[in-house]
C-alpha cells in the first residue's frame, strides 16, 4: 500500500513566519535569524509569548519596555520648556552703593512657568559710566558724586531684558573730576554737582560766588544757591529778653550736620565784629527743620545799652 508521507514544512514555515513578526518588535533586532529550530511535532492550535521565550531562550531574551507617549507641548526635563523670555534677577537689585558690587542673574522665563539660570552663558551689557565693570552679571559699581541711574541689560538667544539700578552718593567727598578736582576739597560734591559741572572752578569752595563777596563755602553753609544773588533767609537780627533785660540776637538757619572742613561761631561787639574774635554769642534756641537745616537764635552777653553788632563767622578750615 502506497503510503503518503506529510511534510511538516507547512507547519514549520508557518511557525516560523510567526516567530519572525513577533521578533522584529521594537527592542529585538536580529528577528527571525536567531529562528534555527524546527516546531512541527504535536499540533499547533495556539502559540504563547511564554512558549516562544522556552523555545528560544539560549538565543533571545526579551525586556520589558513600557509604553511612552509623545505629546506635543509635554515638558519631560526642565530643558524642553519652551523658553520665551529673559529676565534680570538679584539681591539689590534696586541700589548699590558707590564702589560696592551686587551679583545679578540672568533667568530665562519658560512657557510652564518654570525657569532655568543663564548668568554666565547670557551677554550682559552696560552703558553708564557709574558702572566699572560687569562680567557674568557681577556688577562693580564706580566712584559718583551724585546719586545715578545706571542702567543694566541681558540678551540670550534674541531676548533682551533691562533693569535700571541706582548707584548711591555713599562716600561725600571722593569724586575726582578735571581740571577742577572735586574730592577731597572739604565741599561734598553732590552740592557742588547740583549747582555746577563737574570740574568747574567755580565749583571751588574759595572761589566767589555771583555776588561776587561770598565764597562758596559760605553759601553752602546757609544752605544758599551760590548762582543767585538772594541770600535772606540766612540769618537776621532779633531782640531777645533775658531777666527783664534785653540782649541782640541773632537767628541763623544753616545746616545741622556740617563736614569737618567747616565751622562757625557767632560774636557780638560794640562795632562790627573780627572774623577769629571772641565767640562771645550764647545760644538761646534750636530746633531742626524737615529739609536738613536747623534754625538756631543766639544772644549777645551784653544787654543793649548802646549800638551793638552781631557777625555769624563761617570758617573754611581746609585752608
């Protein structure tokens, strides 16, 4: 009886282009090469991911990847926020001393709301010349005369922020100027600076001032504008009663903290007093003002018995 013999190729090819499509998922690349075996014994109703591993397992091993999702707009890491702006940060942001320093930061401001530090990769500038010097966003402020705004700004990648600091008139008397040299002259120069330019010398505390009598100093120490020629206000003749006597006084208003290059005294006489005589005036009367001055009244130490003269002497003691 002639029998027929079945190949078991059907099956195996079978089997085989199973093995390849279940191997060539992502994370097995060499598929159905590393396939050698031949599976046709027994019948082949259904094939399971475990009965594959057995089957192949000196040549395959399988990991377990989980399922990743891509969104649009989705922020994994902090980096992938979409950055849409610049921003200056920093302790003092506001003011900085002259001579003194400040760290500023350059954050970027991202589209989640988060931020990322850029200090020392972002192109800091400055224009002012308050400012020394400012690298990776440490600011070194300059000598000024008068508070100043100095303004500081921050580019990265195309975006610019801004921010204006003050550098603040801390040290009087120390702002070098030409040909006139303001610092150290006894006179602080934000007052010389408020009333001329830098450098003039007019600003000079000997130099007369538009009256043509006065020097500066003197106009300074009554709080007075040297370039006009009003000076009431600066002081004025009373009477003042002392043990049912009657005395001449005088009522100054000058400044109440005066620098150390000046000082003054009050002196009464029978004709007109000498500048370096007897400070003979007894003071009566003071009380400080809200604009920085005092108003002080002083006697004379003789009643009025015939004509006296009172002299407020200011001294420049830098001379």
């Amino acid at each position: 009886m002639n029998s027929s013999i079945q190949a078991p190729c059907n099956r195996d090819v079978v089997l085989r282009m199973l093995l390849a499509s279940i191997l060539a998922s992502p994370g097995c690349l060499t598929a159905a090469s590393l396939v050698s075996s031949s599976f046709y014994s027994g019948s082949l109703n259904s094939l399971s991911l475990t009965e594959l591993q057995s089957s192949v397992a000196p040549l395959i091993s399988f990991s377990n990847v989980g399922v990743q999702e891509l969104r649009s707009g989705y922020i994994a890491q902090r980096y992938d926020a979409a950055f849409v702006n610049i921003d200056v940060v920093g302790a003092g942001l506001a003011e900085v001393p002259e001579t003194g320093s400040v760290q500023l930061e350059a954050h970027t401001i991202n589209q989640d709301g988060t931020f990322y530090e850029v200090t020392d990769q972002a192109n800091w500038t400055e224009t002012s010349p308050a400012i020394a010097n400012l690298s990776a966003g440490l600011l070194q402020a300059d000598v000024v005369g008068l508070d100043t705004i100095a303004p500081v700004s921050v580019t990265w990648f195309g975006k610019t922020a801004s921010r204006d600091l003050t550098v603040l008139n801390t040290i009087a008397d120390n702002f070098s100027t030409a040909p006139y040299n303001f610092a150290g002259d006894g006179i602080p120069d934000d007052w010389q600076l408020q009333y001329y330019p830098a450098g003039s010398t007019n600003a000079d505390p000997m130099a007369l001032s538009i009256d043509g009598r006065r020097e500066n100093y003197f106009y300074y120490f009554f709080d007075l504008d040297p370039t006009q020629l009003n000076t009431s206000g600066a002081a004025a003749s009373v009477v003042v009663e002392h043990n049912n006597q009657r005395y001449l006084g005088l009522e100054i208003n000058r400044r109440k903290d005066l620098p150390t290059s000046l000082s003054f005294a009050v002196r009464f006489g029978d004709d007109v007093p000498v500048a370096n005589g007897v400070a003979n005036g007894v003071l009566v009367y003071n009380t400080d003002n809200p604009d920085g001055t005092v108003t002080e009244v002083w006697r004379d130490a003789t009643p009025i018995s015939a004509t006296r003269f009172g002299l407020v002497d200011v001294a420049f003691n830098n001379l």
